[in-house]
C-alpha cells in the first residue's frame, strides 16, 4: 500500500497497431490484445486475423476493426497499411511459428515495427534471415517471451547484475505440462494440432514450444552464455510427430552448468515453470505459478522471500509493476509489460529519441538463440546425447 | 491450456464512461481505468479527475481526455454529460468514502450508471439514502467489492450453493495488513491520512476499509446472512483516529457462526485476505495473495487443490476468467471482472433486455450491509462487546 | 549437517518410571512411551495401566514389565513402589482428566515426581487444590504441553524474549481439527467417548481439549499474561455434551489482544495448531503441522523463513533439537523434549544440584492457568459472551 | 485422531544390539541409536564406537554400556561377542564408507546381522564380494537407506504397484544441499573431511553421499530398473577431491525416463530430496523436508494432497506409522522404521519363522546397486557423458 501514484498512464498518442492472426479460435491473440490494452499504449485499428477470409472478417467484426482494414493476408495488409498515412505503426504476429519469418519481414522491410510470438521461426536459417532482416530494418523487432515481463524476473536478474549471488555456478530451469499427456491432437484440438505438426511448428515440439521459454528466462536472469549441451529427447505418445519431452544438461560459458526439463506429459503440472540459480554467495528460485515470490538466500543465512512491490523488491521490479504488494500480479500484467516495454522503445523511435536504458525486452538476437537452442537439443537428441556446441 | 478462445472480446459499442476522483496520485483510480480497459467494454471519455482544478486538468491530459469532457466538480459533470447526445453512459466514482453518497446520487438521478468504489458511504444515513435512490433511479449501481470478481471465489460460492458443503457451520474471515503499523499518516502520505480521518472515511478504519471486504467476501460465499456480531475494536497506534485493530464474533441467521479480524498493523502481512468455511460435508479456504488455488476437502477425503481454470473448476468459475490454468491471473483481472459484469448490465440495459442471470456484482444492497457491518461493529466496540444486531 | 555430535546421551542413570494408564487402545501412553525413550533418560519398569485388571495385566506383558509390578490402580502403585528401594522415580499420568488429580495427589505427597498430560484437572477447584499439593510436595510436577517442546516455538519464545518483535500487540491463536464433525463419541470410538463426556473431561470440550494447548503455547511464546476473554461457545454437533467449537476474544494484561479459535468440526484441519504474534517491530508465524519453519518478518524487510537448527534458529532451539537442518523433526521429538527437560530436572532434584536455568518444561502453575481459561470460557459462553477476568 | 492403539510395542525380548563406529563426535551414529531406542526392539549392549581406543571407551561409558563390551576394534568385537552366550545378536555399522565391507564380512560370517548406513561400500568390487558374502551368510543384511521408511513413501510406492499411475514415463529425483558450498573440508570439520576424501567415501563425493539416496529412493518407489546413464559430473570448490554436484540423464529399462540431480553447493537447499513420478494416468510429488504430504494428481482430476494416516493413505503407510495425522512424524521416524522392519525380520528368524511379507527394508542389492549406480556416474564423467550400462 505504499504506491501512492499509478505508472499506469502516460501521454504520447497511442501506437496504431496490427494483428496477423489471432483470430476466432486462436487463444494467444486475445492475450496479446488484453496485454496490449492494459497499459493504454495502442489502438488495433487493422488485422489479418485468419487464413480463412470469411472467419477473419468475422474476427475483424468481433473487435470492433474497420472491415476496410481487415485484409486476407498480411501481405496484403503489409502493402496496404504501409501505403496509408495513418498506417499501422506496428504489428503483432500470433501466427503458427512458420509464418513469422514471412510475416515478419513483410513488415520490417516497410518499416513497421514488429512485435511477434516465440520462437522466432520454425528453423535455424529463417531465423538467421530474419535476424539479417531486422538488423537492417527501419523499425524495431520485439519478441514476446512474456516471461521475462513479470516484476519479480526484473527483480532476480537484477540481484545477479548487482553481484549478490557471486560467481553463478548453477542455472537449472524446468517447465512441466501435462495437457499433451493424451494424444489429445488426434482429436482435432486446434492448439495442438499445430503445436505438433512439424511444419508448422519446427522440429521441436516440447522442446520449442516451452524449452525455450525456459532457457530464455534462464538466461535472461543469471546472463550467463551457453556452451553446449547433451539432450535426450524424447517422444512418449505414440503417434505424436514431435517431442514431448526433453532432458537437457548445460555447459556455459564460464564454467556454469545446468539442467533443463521440457515435459508436455507430466501429469498433475500446469505451468510449471520454474527457474532456480546458485551462486557461490546466494541463491535464488522462482515459480512461474507463484509469480509474486522471489526466494533469496544468502549462504548461512535465513530464506527471504521477496515479494513483488513488496520489501526488498528494488528499482527493476518497481518500474513494471502496477499495484502495491499483496495484491498479485499475474501472467497477463506481466505480457502487458512487454508490450509497454515496446511501447516506450515505439514511441522514442517515432522522434529519434534515445530510449531509457531500463527499458528491457527480448529481441531478435534472443530469438535466434532459442531457435539455436532447440536445433541443438533436436541434434543431440539425434546423436544420442552427445554434447553439441551452440 | 484447454480454452480455445478468448472470451474478452464482444461486439457491442464501447460504453461511454466518465470518472470522479482518480486523479494524479490516486491509487485506485488507475486500478479502475486498467480494469475498464481489460477486456475492452469501455471508453473513458469525461472526468472529474481532482477536486483540485489544475490537477483535474493535468490528470485529464495525462490520460488523453479532451479538455472540454474534464470538470471541477462531479456535479457540473454530471449536468453537462447528461445533456450531450454523446455523455457518458455510465460513471466512475474513485474518490475518499464520504464524497459517494453525493457523487452517486447526482448521477443516478440522471439516468446514468454508477461504479463506485467501497464502502458505500461514509456513515449508515447516507448508505440508507443512497439505496433510496438507487432504487428508484433509471440507472444501474455497481459496487466494486472487486474480491468477488477473483474465478476461486465464484467456485467456492459455486460449491456452497450446490450444496456441496453441506449446512455451514463457520465462516472463518481474516484481512490483515502491517502498512499502518507505524503512525504513517503523520508523515503526510495521501493513502494513510485520508483513511485515518473520520471525516473522509466515516467512523470505521481498518473496519471500514479491510473489514467491510472480508464480511462482504464471506458473505458472499456462504450466502449468510448476518445476525449479530460482538466486538473488540482498538486503535493501537498513538494519535490515530479510527481503529487499526478489530476482532469480530459473528452469529449468522441460521445458526451458523464466525469470526472476523482485520488489522492494519500485523506486522508481516501485506493483504492476507483469507476466507474459510467449514460445513457438515466439507469445507473450503481462499486466500487473496494465491488467488488461483482453492482448496477443498470433503470430511474424509484428502484435501482437494482447485486451481483456476484447472480440473474441478466450474463453469461459474469459468464464465470470469481469461486463460487457461497454469498461467496465473491477479487482482486487475479480478478487478476487470466487475467492470465486465457491470457492462454486460449496461449493455442488456441499453435495449431493456433482459441480463444473463449469470451476471453477478456487487450491489448497493451490499453497500447498505456493509456500512451497517461497521457500523455494528463500531457500535459494539463502545458498548464493550456487547451483542448488537445488524 | 553442521552438527558435529548428538546431545541425546548423557551419563547419569536412568530414571525409574511408572506409567498411570496407557493400557492397549489407548494413543497418548504410547505417545509417552516413545517420548520418553527417544532420548533414552528413562526405564519404565511399573505401571497400572489400565483400570480393568485383566487389560492392565495383558498391556504390561505387551511391554514387557515385571508382572509384579503391574498394579490394579495407582493407589496401590504408589503405595508399593513407595515402599520399595528401587521403587519408581517419577510417574507419567496419562489417564482421561478426571482422574489426574487423585493420581497426581498420590504420587507427589510419596515424592514421586509427577509427568502429568494435559489439561491438568477436570475443574478448576481439583486445579487449585493440586496446585496445593504439587507447592509443598517433595517432588516436581511437570505438564506435558507437549507442543512447548518444538524447537522453533523455543526460537520464537527468545525472539520475544530478546525484544525482536518489540511490543506485542497481537496474539492469535487457533487450533481447528475435523475429527468430531460427526457424532463419532456415538459409534464408541475410545477417544472420542471420554473427550465427549463431562464427568471425564471436565467442563470444556474442545476447549478443555485443544483450546488450552493453543492458549499455552500462546502465552509461552508471548510471554503475556491474560487479563480477561470474551467467549462465543457452542455445540454443532447434535446431542454432544461438551463444546467442539469456541470464538474468544482476548485481552492481556499491558494491552495487547488476541483471539483464540478452536473447533473439531472444522472440515479438512487435522491439527492446525497455528500462532502468530505481532508486535510494534517484527511479527512470527509458526504452524504445527510444518514445525521445522519460522516465519519472521520485520517490519519493512522480507520475510524471512528460519528452519530448525539453520542459519538464525539460536541456541534455544538448539539445545531441543537433535539432527540438522533439513531433515525433519516431528510431534514425538517435541514430546520427547518435555521427558528430557523433565529429566534434566529430576537428575538434578536426585542430589540437589542446581537446574540449568535453560531447562524449561511447563508446570503446576500453567496446568492452572489453563483450567482457569477453559472455566472463563464456559463461564463467558454461559453469560452471553460477556468478559470474564481470569 | 483416528488411531486408536498403538503400534509401537510387541513383546518378544529385545535385540542384543552391537555398534561399529559412532562414536563422540559422530553424527549418524546417535541418529542409529536414536532410531533403535524409538520402537523398543533393541538393546545396545556392545562398541567398538571408535577406532580411537581412549574415544572409544569414553563414547561407551556416555552410552552407559558395560565397559568389557567396548572394544577397540570391530574384528576384536565380532570375535569376542560371537562367543558370548549373550553375545549381539546384530550390529550396526555407521563408519565412514571405507570400514563397512570388512566389517559387514566379520559380522555376516558368525550370523550376526548386520544394519549398516549406506553407500553400501565405497568401491564396486568391494559391493559385489559383500553381496557374496551376504547371500551366503546365516544373517540378514539390512542397509539403512533411511528415507524409504517415510509412510508416505510407502504409499507412493503402493500406488504405483497398484496401477494408480499407470505406466510410468517419468521419474525425476534431486537432492540439493549447500553445506558443502564453501571449501569447509579445509576447516576440518569432521563431516566434511571424509566425505570429501576418496579414501574414506570412494569414488563419489555429492554421488556417493546424497545421489544415491535419491536414485535409492526413485528406484523404490517406482520398482524400475536403472538401464543407462549419462553424467556431468562437476567439483565446483577449488581444491576438493571429489564431485560436488552432478547431473545425470537416466533411461530405464521398459522405456520410463528419468533425471537425477545432485548437489552439495545449491545455496540455501538443506535437505532438499524430492521424488516427483508421473505415469500415464496420474503423477506423485513428494519432498523430504515436508515428508508428511504427498501429492497425487489424476489427468485431468484436481490435485490431492494425501497425509499422512489420514484419509486417502493406505494400509503401506499406516504400517509405517505411530501418531495420528496432523502431527508430524520426520527423520527419525522414518529412521526407526528401518530398524523396526529389520527387528521384524530378525525376530522371525531367531525360529525360523517366515516373515510378514510386508515387511521391507533395503537390502545388499539395494546397495550393489548404489554402488554400481555411482561408478557408473563417474565413468560417464570421465567419457563426457557418454551413455554407461549399470
């Protein structure tokens, strides 16, 4: 209760945005959407919302869109946009991972800024193209690994940055799931039919779909570059084209070592990410289930739990939080921060301006190294184990 | 991950909405705004942002108002909205306790809505005047009691109903919180002085402004109602003016009893809202800093944990969430669920249609129970404990 | 692992015991049995265990007691062992209430020392008058209020010894369970027969039961003494004769408040013996059924999570306890503390020496303190809630 | 509070109990004795407590054993007591890794049965001619791999026997600990020195001390055989001698995958065992330092947490236990029902009477297993995680 004014407003006009995908059906649209209005930054004013023309005039009508600005294909909405003066300004791509490189470019090169799901691609040499892209694009790229948005992230990679847990020795990151325990494609569901259809997907399944988030959020906290790593990969459902699970160990740069677990079948687990690091001073775990809750300890001492807004919480943390402690913030308030991360980056861009150095959010570079990393587990995994360099 | 669509979309034309209070260095004012835009059923448009002109102004700009829709006062508000073709449909009312009754009244008597924070008013005339009005006037009146709108609460309400707890016995009530522990008002900060002054807070203090959420949240669930109540009310912080400490016995109709604590200076604890209830089969307990759990236990089975959106979950729990379970929300979702509901009122109202019978918010009968909660409260507290009626 | 040697030897000869009840189907002679061996300070070598002969015969061999030293009551025990050269030491009672005050009588005036369960006598007159006996005897009297012996309730106790928590405000106390949610004294169950039934409990039902634990263990950590208590007492469960659910309102003498809650209707509460305690400068939080945790949190600092015999558990804790950090210790260990203190006490009282003023075990005086609290309870139940000095 | 008698005396005459290490400053040694005194199946009546003569005979003295049963070594103690009409009938060997197989040998050989702290031995030739030497002695051999008594354990392995889980495909197991963050070996800390030292502990530091503890309890609970493993086996403390964390892959035999960390450098772990097992119809969680829960998720059903002996915890775990639920039983417990099932065992075979086929407990089997278990992590170390058969 000691927040005594909301962060929550600020006064440049609001960023014109478009969608590609995301439409009726789609469950990672809508949450782009409400992490989009949250913070009041943009205004969806234009959509390819669909393959199929007549469900995305459908979807274009549901969110209120001008259905002169709901077009068949975001190449089209590419051409059109650009062309107009009040055009969109940015884009989000919710699409199935083998559109992103098509859609992605289609936009960069006419200079509107990207905002665009994980992974970044379904293979290592789109996303090196894309990244070639982007680097030589007139407009900003962000990947939406949400994860990294959630206050008490901020607030443990800034307890690694200060030093406070030494030397890390130890960055061990799993997510369990079980909702793929079944082969619960086979009856037609949409989420994952395409999670596990190679090509659309890529050719990780588990592995892409939440290892990386994983391993991006392992990194983005302890900093730490990986090495190599040695997989056993693994499908356990019959019938399934792509993995459902994945056994990593990790090597990094700087004689840091880890395990990462991906599981779609391990029954009773949600959401189950979780990331715990260990240095020679301190060591730190976080749960994605439990996002308010940072524990802290420091050798031969007490556990702390650090709670978000609450004492203890620093600088990195306040900056992307919205309400007092005790009240918690969830998965959408943190998807919302990378959008107002963007936001914030979008609006210095339209002027020139240089952007506040706080202002953090995951990139192209992340993007290829997650799609590096599930090439290399799907490597090993092929030579059975053996370590790969990434 | 088994919802396949969002439901934070629909088609009807935004409601236009207006607010009182909320201005620069308002907490929950910027709560309102971020639950109104959530799932996208609203545009902010008018304000009566400060009693402050220049702050009214600036607070409009801050949230792109236009200048001409930003008022000194809620009453030339409300004359000049309810004269445009264009005014606002329905209002926000965010300012100290004993501004409501005036606030509210002025607008129902105009046919427009009404959203107003809690407790209802800052002493029980006024709560029976305002209810009065509400009753008579054209225009719907919402109370945001926001815990009601948390996905475990509308499920454990859910199993009550359905008997699935059998006859309740207890309801075990608990809001405790350590900001006021030290004589914070005295340093000047905004929350802590207009909650410690009688005069903008009416006579209850931690009742009032914690208790009155925990009573309404119990209630809510179990579906009692109060008989009567006998109370222990203390201000342990020299030179306070309202309590900062209650203990609360509680005798429903029925014959079921309870207990009620809420305090502002238990050391350790941010919002420990916490609600338990216990009956011949089974019994349940919620705590609002984990609000994605609930647990449940029939009399001889193991403890059941519920998880938001997650397997025993139902449909009225259901009806008020956005993503699947595993992914946690949090208060502005909860919060978002009441402006949700409000609008689906609205919305209904706009045409005389009828409202879904799902549809559920707080009402400004609630409001009067409240108010006459604390008042009881306060009325026993003088008396010593002695048994009062409510 | 940071314990280097065990502290559950020591030199002296054990100690002679005799048991009063814990004949076959009971629980809590077994309790004490195991209590008493695990840190290997007693021999049990007489009994009369049993009011039926043939049971207090049967139950003896089970234990493998010389046969002539199995008595047909304590009378004639205390009597006989008296006599003997190698008669008993000391004698553990743990027969239903009503008879802890002859046997305990018998005992002390021979000079046998007396390990008493709780509560100490059926009513407060048998209370006051042991009281009596216990001051003049030639012998120790010792209550177990086996909860005491927990190692983290000891870190709590000198945490508010060493004024951590500065001035106590609060103390909250609560102790349900769910085992006499049904009228299971109607099926015969043993335990739950004589806890049902006045002429063996006494007055106080789940008060006398468990309410007195928790008001022990409330005032052992605290320190505080109670003033006077305010009571809503009742009866759920249809045709029981003694209380299974008390609300009470506590003021102790310097100003600070509690309210104790106890109920064995309580669905899905084993054991939930909980305290929590505030004061102007650190509040803890300790539950029973996950002992080997402190919470302490100062305010405005994280929480901080202390374990038994980790980092910041002091010496208190450390001189109860018996393996490292981590690995749990239980109930029995808890229960074993009480038989050790005592024993320390008893090998003292052997030559006369001295007792380290470390050992500590609750006494006459607490047996009367808490018959004196469940009598203000009923007494306050009676009298409508009204407050009753005890 | 629905147990009703006790289980914890029986009435054959104890077991004549000797010990083999133990001695002052030990640590395992009191928590053996601790665990023999608990359930009253033993007599300690005999030492060779350490290899020191002058420590030896002070640590018997503490003990209050009769000083021509102290010995001054284990071969002069199987001799002497082997001759002896009242000589041991079992001895409990709790030296350091490097002692267990020539004193097993001693003991075997005459028909004493021996209890003995695991790892088995500290080389793998030296395992495999112990289980020679066991299988065909005239003694039991029992390894006292201490966490398989948990009650819930018991019933985490009676539900996968039943089928609850379906076919497994999961078995995930770690043990982090921290003490060993810090080069604490160098201080001379007796704990740390020979765990750290190959001559003492063998080829495993972290692996031999708490890896196979996990891979112990895995295996037991589960029932599936190891098949293969791949290892990163890391000594993170500069100057150590022997592993301090590892990370390794496993692939079982029948399919089921598995990974098992270990550490002895995890900042602010304890004793952080856990066992999480999912199958094809439901997953299991359980964790050492809260041992009295269990976790049991059906797909697709909410999560149960199943308590020890209460409801939901079936006839295995209730074997297994003393006190009803809400009061926790730990370590010691656990420990104690090793040596209970071991007295079980070696009481029938004083007749010759076949044993309660319930009655479990680690054998030399078990300990092969270990032993092979962490020489195949080392070999798998030193070819950089090369898949090893064990």
């Amino acid at each position: 209760m000691t927040i005594e004014a909301s962060k929550s407003e600020q006064r440049a006009p609001k960023i014109r945005l478009g969608m590609v995908g995301g439409g009726q059906g789609a469950f990672i649209g809508a949450v782009h959407r409400m992490a989009a209005r949250l913070d009041d930054h943009y205004d969806l004013v234009a959509g390819a919302l669909s393959s199929t023309p007549e469900k995305a005039l459908a979807s274009a009508r549901d969110l209120g869109l001008d259905p002169s600005r709901s077009y068949g294909s975001f190449a089209e909405m590419a051409e059109k946009e650009a062309a107009r003066p009040d055009g969109i300004e940015a884009v989000s791509i919710v699409t199935p991972n083998h559109v992103h490189f098509a859609a992605a470019k289609a936009f960069l090169e006419r200079g509107i800024h990207v905002i665009c799901d994980k992974p970044l691609t379904s293979n290592l040499e789109d996303a090196r193209a894309l990244k070639a892209v982007a680097d030589r694009a007139d407009a900003l790229f962000i990947l939406t690994h949400n994860y990294t948005g959630y206050p008490m992230v901020r607030h443990a990679r800034e307890l690694v940055r200060a030093g406070e847990l030494g030397e890390i020795r130890l960055v061990q990151m799993e997510y369990p799931q079980d909702w793929l325990a079944e082969p619960v494609e086979q009856t037609g569901a949409k989420q994952a039919v395409w999670r596990t259809d190679p090509a659309q997907s890529g050719a990780g399944g588990s592995t892409g779909d939440i290892g990386t988030h994983a391993y991006n959020l392992g990194s983005f906290i302890s900093g730490l570059e990986l090495d190599e790593l040695a997989a056993d990969v693994h499908t356990f459902v019959e019938g399934r084209r792509l993995d459902d699970n994945a056994h990593v160990m990790l090597r990094f740069k700087g004689g840091a070592k880890g395990l990462l677990w991906c599981s779609q079948v391990a029954t009773g687990n949600e959401n189950g990410l979780k990331v715990r690091i260990y240095g020679t001073k301190a060591g730190i775990e976080w749960t994605q289930a439990d996002p308010n809750y940072l524990w802290f300890t420091l050798l031969g001492e007490p556990k702390q739990l650090i709670t978000r807004a609450g004492a203890g919480a620093g600088a990195a943390a306040a900056r992307v939080t919205r309400i007092p402690s005790g009240h918690p913030e969830g998965y959408l308030e943190a998807f919302a921060t990378i959008y107002s991360e963007a936001a914030a980056a979008i609006i210095a861009a339209r002027s020139g301006a240089s952007v506040d150095p706080a202002v953090t959010y995951p990139t192209v570079d992340d993007g290829v190294k997650g799609v590096a990393f599930v090439s290399a587990i799907i490597e090993s995994g092929k030579a059975n184990g053996a370590w790969v360099k990434v």
